[in-house]
C-alpha cells in the first residue's frame, strides 16, 4: 500500500508564473481530505526546492497538514511551527552557499534583469525568473562557477529556476527527513516530479510519477502521465488510489 503521496511543486502542482488550474487543485484538495477517512487513499505533502514561504502558502490551498519539504531538504512541522534540517546552519557549514548569494548577488544578477535571488532561502543559492533561455545560459555560468571554485556542490535546474546545494542536501534527503517523520518507508511513497532535482527521489520510491512537461531525465525515472502539471498530479493520485485499491482486493 502507499501511505504518503508527495508532490514537486513548479511544473507539477502549477506552472511556474501562471494561474493555477483551479479545478484540479480543488480536486486533489479533496482527495487529500478524504485520505483523513479512506484508507485507499493517502494522504498528500510537498517536497519543493522552492523556499519555505511558497510552500506553506501552496500546503494552505492543499490543506496539508503533514510535514512537507521546501528548499529540497528543509522539513517544516505544523506541530510547534518546528524546522528541520540536516545540516547546521550556523556553524560556518553554508559558507560557499553565502559566498555563491553573494557572487549572484554582485556580479550576475545585475547583468539580468528580470531574475531574481530567492531572498528567503535558507540552504541553497537559489535564482528564479519567466526567461527560459535566460535561465539556461545562467545554469551554464553557475555550472562553471561550481566547478571551478566549490566542486561537490549540486546543481539543480528547472525552466524557471537554478538551485545550488550542499552535497547531498538533496530531495532524496528531503525524504529522508519525511520517511523518519512519518514512520513511512521509502517502499510505502509515490512522488510526482519534473525535473533534475526531483530524480535522486524519484529512484527510490515505490511509485514514480512525471508529467508531460518534466525534463527527459525525470522521465527516464518515473511513469509518464500524459497530461501536464496540475492535472498531471491529480492523474497521478488517481492511479495511487487504483493501486491501493487493487492491493487491498488482493490482500483480501
């Protein structure tokens, strides 16, 4: 049985800088609610690379009441309002991800307006902006600048945004921080994502899921919904419900 649905945020729940489909939404809303009183049904979260804020405010629409992932492997707990990480954010540990906010901050970003630093993250040197090719030029110079001058560091991208992350503090140790939380197994979880960063989670999950739209290297790790982002979540979950349905018969 799956007991934890997670979905990626950014080409899967919505569109990166468009309005949301709200019927799907509104959909796996209930689904989500329902979870509370089917057993076929699991309950949803969210792993995102996109900062704490964004997530909360997507979680509130969802009505999760689960921990979720923002910024790959940050947990945020409703009981208490409570972080939790892996790694110390105090103790010098993020100093290349200061030095790379820094570096974005005076040198590139001026020469692109229109792209953004992600201010509010905490663990990884973020950019986000509408300009796809801008984007993937600005991947290539921060690929260079990684490479030269903090090799080990990850770097993830999407359409719309770059993230730079400590090694390992990756969405695989996003679902770590779940799989601990919850008491669920990797075994027990389907994911839905789109993109290179979602990939290191996607191989481990017992039920992987991409949309039309994900990047060919998540679709090399997860089963292709033939739809696109919002109602490519909802397909998903359908299936899951499927699943467990046919899992629970069989069991029987």
């Amino acid at each position: 049985m799956i007991k934890l649905f997670v979905t990626d945020l950014d080409g899967c729940i919505s569109e990166p800088f468009r309005t949301p489909n709200w019927d799907a939404i509104n959909r796996i809303r209930e689904l989500n609610i329902e979870s509370r009183s089917l057993d076929i049904i699991p309950p949803l979260t969210i792993c995102t690379g996109r900062p704490y804020p964004y997530a909360e405010a997507v979680a509130q629409w969802l009505d999760i009441k689960l921990p979720f992932v923002f910024e790959s492997a940050g947990l945020f707990h409703w009981d208490g309002h409570r972080f939790e990480t892996a790694i110390n954010t105090e103790n010098g540990e993020m100093e290349p991800i200061r030095q790379m906010k820094k570096w974005l901050t005076q040198e590139v970003l001026p020469n692109y307006p229109g792209v953004n630093l992600e201010f509010t993250k905490m663990m990884d040197a973020g950019i986000v902006g509408p300009d796809v090719k801008v984007i993937e030029k600005l991947h290539g110079l921060i690929l260079e600048k990684v490479k030269n001058d903090y090799p080990g560091m990850e770097v993830h991208a999407t359409d719309i945004s770059v993230n730079t992350l400590m090694p390992g503090n990756d969405k695989l140790q996003g679902f770590k921080l779940l799989s601990k939380a919850l008491d669920i197994s990797f075994e027990q979880m389907a994911y839905i994502g789109d993109s290179s960063g979602d990939v290191p989670a996607l191989k481990k999950v017992k039920m992987a899921f991409a949309p039309l739209n994900a990047k060919d290297i998540a679709k090399k790790h997860g089963v292709v919904i033939q739809k696109k982002s919002t109602e490519a979540v909802l397909e998903a979950y359908q299936k899951i419900i499927e699943y467990n349905k046919s899992a629970g018969e069989t069991q029987s």
